[in-house]
C-alpha cells in the first residue's frame, strides 16, 4: 500500500479548521486535524509546501516510522505549527489503518477502557446572575461538570473568557471569526477579590456535586497563585487550569506547597519534553495537552503512559479550537 496523494481544507463553521486528507492506491483514505488556533494558514501551508511532498510513496501502515521521520528530520523540532502538522499526518494514518483492519482504532491499542467520557460545558456569563443562568441551563442539558467564566464588576470589558457588548452573554461559545482579536482589560485585584465570592454563590446555589472548573488562562504570578488557590480550597474546584504561565515550571512547585488545589495544565504545550518535568515530579493533576498539538495519536499516547505511572489524569484540551477530528483522536488515545 502507498501514498498516493494528500490534499489541505481549510474552514468551516465559524472557524477555519485545517484539515488534512490522505489517500492511498487502494481507495482507503484517513483525515487529520491541523487547526492552529487563529494561526490557521501557516501549518495548512506548511503541510502543502513542506511535508505532503515527503509523504508521496511511503506506506501508511508504518505510522511509528513515518512520525519519526517527521519529527527527527527536521533540523529545528518541536513548535506548535510542526507538531499540529505531524499531529495531522498521525491521525490521519491511524484513520486509514484502522479501516484496513476494520477496527476503531482504539481496539487496534487494546480496546474500551470505559463506557463513558465525562465532559464539561463553558458557563459564562457578563455577570454573576448570567453566570448562574447559564449553569442551569447546561444542567437541564445533564451536564455533570461546568468550566465557568464569569465578568468581573468595574472592570471593562469584564474580563477573560466572557462576551462582549451586544452579544448573548449567556451559554457563550468563543467566536473564532475575524483576522484580528479581540482585546481585554484585565485588573488582576479585581479579580482575586471577586472571584472566591462567584465559587461560593455556585456552592450555596448548586450544592457540592456539582463539578466546577475554572480557567486563570496563565494571568496570574506564582505569589498570586498561591493566594488565590488557598482561598478557593473550600469550594472543591474539580480542577484550577493555567494558573501560572506555562514556560514557569518550577512555580508550579510552589503552588504544590501551599494548597490541594487541584491543577490541569498543558493546552500550549507540543511535546512530552514541556511536560515531562511536571508529570514526573507530579506536580499537576491534570495533563491538557491537545492530541492536535501534541503530534498525534502516537505522540500523545507516550503522553498518556507517563501520567498513568505518576497519578496524573488526562483532560485533553478539547474547545472550538479543535475539530470533531481531533476530538475521536483524543478518544483515541
């Protein structure tokens, strides 16, 4: 069997999702995701100038081979556009081997592990009551488990994670459309002081059961952290995400000490280097990486292994800014 060719597609709803499509001589081919959020065009082009050339001839059932050829013939590894590339092209080879052996390709790694996945809706809201509105909403849907974002009193343009001026604040999904983004203003005062007052409103209205995670989307300092994460303790966060910026490991040390908090990390993150050191130390709780991002299937399952020794969880990264693709792969993995 051989590659005979591969073609780049890029968009759909709301969002230029990249998606690769690789066919071979016998009929049977495989898709992969390769979005890059709001950098769509540079791995589409990098796939059609630099690696669909490469991947012409080669047998597709030697995913393992052709991942390392990718990975290791580069000069320069590693990045988010190579990784997302090599992500695509792995995916994509899974695809078509697991139809040749007629198999989801989670049988071809050893079968079902679980019946069921549990998922969490984005709660938002420009306000608190919002907020609240919104987390109804998605438990009448049956939803477990809620990321909530909510807008913070005197800050413009309320803050991270949340609508703007003249759109529906509430069940608030990003809107990936437009060449420039949006800006923000945040006030990281404001937002320690406010933000403990939301958990423990989510609490007294909505009881312990409840699953409540939240995104600090890497704005606050390790000191800063440290406070909040204490202050939040109480109200049992199923995870706190992105405390800290990711390229400061040894704060997440720090964070260890000082609360139980339990942390989820790794959305930015493209290989198992970045989170080598965090998995082996066990400093989170929760791996976030993107099978896209991470470089595929057989990537991330390298991934998956190291945690599974060190008590760490996964919790792939799986907004909009990922294509349904990218979400069975995950399953996957």
């Amino acid at each position: 069997m051989k590659i005979t060719s591969a073609e780049v597609f890029v968009g759909g709803p709301g969002k230029n999702y990249v998606t690769l499509k690789i066919m071979t001589d016998q009929g049977i081919y495989g898709l992969g995701d390769a979005t890059l959020n709001n950098r769509e065009t540079l791995p589409a082009q990098y796939l059609q100038d630099y690696l669909i050339p490469c991947l012409i001839g080669m047998d597709p059932r030697n995913s393992e081979d052709i991942w390392q050829y990718f990975y290791r013939g580069a000069y320069f590894r590693r990045g988010p556009i190579a990784m997302a590339t090599i992500g695509a092209i792995d995916m994509a080879l899974w695809d078509i081997k697991g139809k040749i052996a007629g198999l989801p390709v989670y049988q071809l790694f050893g079968g079902k592990s679980r019946e069921a996945t549990l998922v969490y809706a984005h709660a938002t809201g420009n306000d608190l009551e919002d907020l609240l509105e919104s987390i109804e909403n998605y438990q009448a849907q049956g939803y477990k488990a809620v990321r909530i974002q909510c807008g913070i009193p005197n800050m413009p343009k309320g803050g991270y994670g949340v609508s703007r001026e003249g759109e529906d604040s509430k069940h608030f999904i990003t809107d990936f459309t437009g060449a420039v983004p949006k800006e923000e203003v945040w006030d990281t005062e404001k937002y320690l002081q406010y933000m403990p007052t939301v958990f423990a409103t989510i609490r007294e209205r909505f009881g312990p059961d409840l699953k409540v995670l939240h995104d600090v989307h890497h704005r606050l300092t390790p000191r800063e952290v440290y406070a909040f994460a204490k202050s939040v303790e109480k109200y049992n966060l199923f995870w706190l995400e992105d405390p800290t910026p990711a390229e400061d490991q040894n704060a997440l040390k720090l964070i260890r000490q000082h609360s139980t908090a339990p942390i989820a990390i790794g959305e930015v993150f493209n290989s198992l280097w970045d989170c080598k050191q965090l998995i082996e130390e066990e400093l989170i709780d929760f791996i976030r990486i993107s099978v896209t991002y991470g470089g595929g299937i057989t990537h991330v399952k390298r991934i998956v292994e190291l945690a599974g020794l060190h008590h760490i969880r996964t919790g792939f990264h799986g907004a909009p800014s990922h294509s349904p693709i990218s979400m069975a792969a995950a399953r996957a993995s």
